[in-house]
C-alpha cells in the first residue's frame, strides 16, 4: 500500500507541474481568470482551494505519525483568513511545488502499517470524519484529480491544448 501512495505522490506533482506549466505559458494573470458556471469565481480561487485541500487533509496523517516533517516548515505557514493567499501566481507556483514535495517525502516516510490507523479530521461543519489513514491517502489525490479535470475542462473552453492525466506514463 506504501508503494501505492508513493506513486500516486510522485504522479500527482508530475500531473500538477504539467497543468501549471500549460497556465503560466497561455493565460496572462491566471490567479484572477474569472471562471462562469463553476463554484469558484476565479481561477485563483480554484487552484486555492486544491491547495488548501492539500494542507487540510494531510494534517489527518501528521496527526499519525510526523516522521519528523513540519508542514507549517516545507509547506508554508498561512493565515487562512486572508484572501487571496498568493500575492501572484509566481508565489502560489512556488508553494504548489513545496506543498508536492512535502507530500512526497511525507509519503517516502509513512510505516506500512500507519496506512492501517484512523486518521481523523473536523471538517467545515465541524463533523469528525474517520477513514482508515490509505482511503484518507486516496481521497487526497482523488481531491486533486477532480479539481484538475475541472481545470482541463477551463483550459479547453479556451482551446488551450491541455493533457496532464497520463498516469500511465508515469515510472
């Protein structure tokens, strides 16, 4: 199960570095693209909450086992309350980078056997929610796939050639 999570870390930053890359080189001010018929308002706000996402659902695994990793360290400290969280888009691409590696050396340091515990969370309603700690690990990058068709789904609305969802070209 182990092996599993690792790949799906490693794929999602893959996946991630490919779409964003695609969004640096064809929309001038992504953060502020606004979006119509979509949740979010804005692309800013979109990739936000993907990242936010992220920080949510992996303090449930820290709360496990740390293994010695400091999300607020190698992720980023936030003040959540403030919107918008990056100042441009320079600044989230260089946080979605540290928040991937972080998930991917968190992964690298899991036990085996940590897969197996409930890992626990409080959500927006303020409703506990349990999974066993590798369904947890799956939501996080299911959380993120979704929210990358999404954005496929923006970028082709555009005719902006977009295809980052080829696990299986992945080592």
């Amino acid at each position: 199960m182990k092996e599993a999570i690792q790949y799906l870390a490693k794929c999602n930053a893959i996946e991630n570095q490919d779409m964003l890359s695609v969004i640096e080189k064809n929309i001038p001010d992504p953060l502020a693209l606004p979006l119509s018929g979509y949740f979010f308002k804005t692309l800013g706000q979109l990739l936000e909450h993907i990242y936010l996402g992220d920080r949510h659902l992996i303090k449930m695994f820290l709360d496990i086992d740390t293994y010695g990793h400091d999300i607020e360290r190698e992720a980023r400290a936030l003040n959540e309350g403030t919107q918008p969280l990056f100042k441009d888009f320079g600044e989230f691409l260089e946080y979605r980078r540290k928040m991937d590696e972080f998930l991917i050396k968190y992964a690298d340091s899991i036990n085996e056997e940590d897969l197996f515990k409930t890992a626990s969370r409080i959500n927006r309603r303020g409703e506990k929610q349990e999974k066993v700690a590798w369904k947890a690990w799956l939501h996080v990058f299911n959380h993120q796939t979704h929210h990358r068709g999404q954005i496929s789904d923006i970028l082709d609305t555009m005719q902006i050639e977009n295809n980052y969802s080829n696990l299986i070209t992945i080592e």
